[in-house]
C-alpha cells in the first residue's frame, strides 16, 4: 500500500548557509552535508546478522524522511528548522519542545537534532492529520549522542523531549488544534517481537507501509549510508527511484511528434552528477497510459518516479518490463545511485519472505537470551573479583 508524500510544513528557508554551518558545527562535522543515516538493503546475509546481534524493528512507512534542528532565535523564541535529503529547510516558528522539568512549558530545547519522518494518517472521520514520527536523536543541548547506541539515544528522545512535548499538549489542550502537525515516538519492538508488527501494528497502521527497518540496538548513529540499519521490504515492494526519459512516436506530419500516443517510458539510473544511463523500460499497459498521464502527456518527462518490481504482474498483462510506475518523488533531486540500484537487485536475487523471518524468529530469541545470559554471567564474575 502507497500514500501519498506529505509536504514537510513551514516557510520554506532559502538562505541556509548559516545553518548547514550550525548542523555541522553540533555534529562536530568538518563540513555539512544530510546527516541522517541511510539503510541499506536485507537479503540472506542480513538474516544472519539479525540473530547474530540484537537489532529493533519498526514498520517502514510511507512518509517523507525529516531531520529536525530545533532552536531559539535572538528573542527567545522557539523555532524548528526541518530538513530532508535535499537538504531544503523549512521553518516552523512557535512550535515548542520544553524542556523536562519546567512546569510553566516556556523555556525551549535548542541545539538538538532528531530524526523521524512525516506521515500523513487518513482518520476514522475521513479527515487527514500530519505525523511527525520521531525514531532517533542525534544531538541534544549541544551534547552529540551519535557515538552512543540506540538504547542510549531513544532514551534521551522519549524521557528529554517527546515526553515534555505531550505533557504540554495533555495540560494546554487547546493546542493540539494549533499545531501544524502532530508528534510520536515511532514505536520500535525487539526483532524476536516481529510477529507483532506483522499482525497488530501494520494492520492499524493509517498511513501507507511498504516494508520494515531493522536498526542494531548498539551499534552507533553512522551519518550516511548505515551498514546497521536494515530495509526490508516484501518483493513486490522492492523499489528504485529513476529519472524518467519519454519518446513519442512521430505522427502524420514529418518532425512533429505525436502526442497522443503512448510513448517509450526509459528509467535511467544515476551515476552521479549529471550522468544517467539506461537502465529499462516502464512496465505500462496503454491503458494505464490513458487513465493516468495521457491529460498532461509530457509532464513525467525528467521526472524522478518511484517504480516497483513485480515480475507476477509483468506475466499477467504481458508487459515489457517488471517495473511499475509507484510514484513520484519531488522530494528527491536525482533518482537512486548506481550503487543503491545495485543493491536493491542484489536484495531481489537474495530475497528473504516474510514467511522466512517469522520462521526465524525461535531461533533470533534463543540467540538474544545466550547473549543476555553471557552479559550476566561477565558482570557476576566481575563483581565477584571486585
């Protein structure tokens, strides 16, 4: 299931300089680039990581994927800056994160960076409501957590600033209707708990979902591409982000193209820069082309466009190709590199089902309560020598 990607909400920032300069000055970075870490893809190898180590699990959803700088201006004021991948900034003035223990809400976070994505939840009224789901902290009052493991960080998000937040909100109702978005933690479980996302979570969820993230309990935050933060996603979930070519057919006229036909839709794969090559074909029936782009046939064009990979569906409409048309992705400048592309077919050979984690699951939990009961036994032996 798919849904659509939410706008990041605020006054779109365009001089940044000055705070690229601040993020990287809190993450003691030499120079600024998106902090946030970036999965990579779960096949065979990763199952045996999973039981290897303690990883947590959570629904991938669809969203849009936000960090958020907050601070106070030069009158003391809150603001929070959010900023994706792109590194585009918006500013959202007024919007309060207390800090813990102050009872009248009115001094600020600042210096503190975390990490989540927004989603946009479809209510039981029909109504929409905008969801900032909060999963990692990076930076809180000028102290840098990056180094620590996610127990550590998660504990500083939930008890230092989500939990503020709410207690605001649940003592000044009349808030929650002023808020331009709503905040929650993104609720995580032990991978031997899978079984639980699977069958409560997900079920409930009120956003789109298109996977799972498995993020290592220890390990520590790595700004980039994260060898300990895991996407998993069911095959025909397995998608790439490609830069879209269109080619029209000529029509009766020499050198006039017609455009009321279905054209060659070419996927490209960036190679960094300005360089794309060819990569495919869209997987689309006539049809398809016809409902849904033929009103404003050269708008795809240059586009970057989010495709998925269901060979069944290529069998059953006799199409071309196995990648079909998700989305589009505005929030993204250029489509996936070459070395994603990579992975992700690489995922796709190496596919793991979901019937083949759950399977895995007694075995995860055993491998998890050894590991528990070797920690023990280390620390009563220490106190023993102390």
């Amino acid at each position: 299931m798919t849904s659509p990607v939410p706008s990041i909400p605020g006054e779109f920032v365009r001089d940044t300089l000055d705070l690229k300069e601040k993020v990287a000055s809190l993450l003691k970075l030499n120079s600024y680039k998106f902090p946030g870490a970036q999965p990579i893809s779960f096949g065979a190898k990763q199952l045996r990581e999973i039981e290897e180590e303690d990883f947590f699990v959570a629904e991938k959803s669809d969203g849009v994927r936000c960090l958020a700088l907050l601070t106070v201006n030069h009158r003391r004021e809150p603001e929070i800056y959010l900023f994706d991948r792109k590194s585009n900034f918006h500013v959202v003035r007024n919007f309060r994160f207390p800090i813990p223990g102050d009872p009248s809400f009115q001094k600020c976070l600042k210096n503190t960076i975390i990490d989540g994505e927004f989603v946009l939840d479809k209510e039981e009224d029909g109504t929409t409501q905008l969801r900032f789901l909060l999963f990692d902290c990076l930076c809180i009052e000028s102290n840098v957590l990056v180094s620590r493991g996610l127990m550590s960080r998660l504990g500083y998000l939930k008890s230092e600033i989500i939990k503020p937040h709410q207690e605001m909100i649940r003592k000044n109702p009349q808030l929650r209707k002023q808020l331009p978005f709503l905040v929650e933690f993104k609720e995580q479980q032990f991978t031997y708990h899978l079984d639980i996302v699977f069958n409560e979570i997900i079920p409930k969820l009120k956003h789109g979902n298109d996977g799972l993230i498995f993020t290592s309990v220890n390990a520590p935050y790595a700004m980039g591409t994260c060898n300990k933060m895991l996407k998993w996603k069911p095959l025909n979930e397995n998608s790439i982000d490609f830069k879209v070519a269109l080619f029209f057919p000529g029509g009766s006229l020499p050198g006039v193209k017609d455009y009321t036909a279905t054209p060659r839709i070419d996927l490209l794969v960036w190679q960094g820069g300005k360089d794309y090559t060819f990569f495919a074909e869209l997987g689309i029936t006539d049809q398809e082309w016809k409902e849904k782009f033929s009103s404003r046939p050269k708008e795809m064009d240059g586009k970057i466009i989010e495709c998925n990979y269901d060979p069944e569906l290529q069998q059953q409409l006799n199409l071309k190709s196995p990648w079909r048309f998700m989305r589009y992705r505005d929030d993204k400048p250029d489509g996936n590199h070459q070395s994603t592309v990579d992975n992700v077919l690489r995922s796709i050979r190496d596919a793991v089902s979901k019937e083949e984690l759950i399977e895995c699951m007694p075995r995860i939990k055993e491998a998890s309560n050894r590991r528990k009961e070797n920690i023990d036994d280390r620390q009563t032996k220490k106190r023993r020598h102390e």
